[in-house]
C-alpha cells in the first residue's frame, strides 16, 4: 500500500514538473513574441515617421509629385461621393502599409505600381 502512495506521489510530482516547465516554455515563447511585437512596431513607426509628407488635390498629380515610399495626402477641392477616396487609394496606395481615409481624404504610402 505505502509503495503505491509512494508511486502515486512521484507520480503526480514528475507530471507537476512537466506541467511546469511546459508553463515556463509558453511564457518564454510569448515574452520572445512580445518582444518581437515591439521591435516591429518600433521599425514601422521609425519608418513612416521618416517620409516625406506630399500633399496633392488630384491624384493624376501624385504621380508627378509622389515618389514611390512617400506619405500622400489626398484631400480633392471637391468631392461627389464616399467612394471616391476608396477608388483614388485603388491607384495611389501601398497596401502593404497602413491607409486612412475618410469621406473627405485619403492619406498612405504611395505606391506608383498600379499607375
């Protein structure tokens, strides 16, 4: 009887051990996916603070204007509807970065690929 408790305890504390060090695992993964978190969002931050601003009204002339890589603001002098500003981010955005509009302008990384 006391030799299968003893079993039965060495048991449960072996498997203890394993969920422990299966916990520490999970944690020392997510803290390197943290960090790696943090690292991204501080290279993408430095990277679109480090862009020309290019303001255009007519999206023919950012491509004029606009080197590909450069932050473009779309603000047209006028406007028939909310899709308009969707449509000019179909020509002048790289989607591979972030994109704001609303019903008014448009304001991306502009991309000369689709022009």
């Amino acid at each position: 009887m006391l030799k299968k408790l003893l079993y039965k305890v060495l048991l449960f504390t072996g498997f203890t051990a394993s969920i422990g060090v299966g916990v520490y695992a999970a944690n020392f993964i997510s803290n390197i996916e943290a960090e790696a978190a943090k690292n991204i969002e501080v290279q993408v931050k430095s990277d679109l603070e480090n862009r020309k601003l290019c303001t255009v009204s007519d999206a023919s002339k950012a491509y004029l204007n606009c080197s590909d890589g450069d932050i473009v603001l779309f603000t047209p002098e006028r406007w028939g509807n909310e899709q308009f500003p969707i449509k000019i981010a179909a020509y002048i955005c790289n989607f591979d970065k972030p994109i704001v509009h609303n019903k008014s302008a448009v304001a991306c990384v502009f991309t000369s690929a689709r022009g």
